[in-house]
C-alpha cells in the first residue's frame, strides 16, 4: 500500500534511507521513474546499524508469493 496511489503489485524495487535513525521507505515499479511512499513502514531505530537488516527484511516481504 503506497500513500499516493493505493496498492502497487508487480515486479517491484524497494529504496530504504536512514539518517540519524529515522527511516524513510519508498517504492516503485521496476525500473519506473516515480517513486512512491510505502505507508506505514517509515520508522525510528535505536541503532542505525539496524538499517541494513531493516531493509532486508522489507524486501523479503515485498518478495513473499
């Protein structure tokens, strides 16, 4: 679910960014122009070492079938 458009499906890309802990998420259709906030997922992390894994975990639900 985006904040722009509703729900997105399809091949997708994910980008993750951290600064001083607060995490902004975004997602686009593979290889689109526009990117689109992923709702509810931006957050706050007590480590910004937590960033990496974070993101993995995201893309792996994003993956799931």
């Amino acid at each position: 679910m985006t904040d722009e458009v509703g729900v997105i499906t399809g091949d997708l890309e994910l980008a993750t960014a951290c600064e001083d802990g607060a995490v902004k998420v975004w997602i686009r259709y593979d290889g689109a122009e526009e990117w689109y906030r992923l709702s509810a997922a931006d957050c706050d992390l007590h480590d910004p070492r937590d960033h990496e894994p974070l993101h993995a975990s995201l893309a792996a639900v994003l993956n799931r079938p």
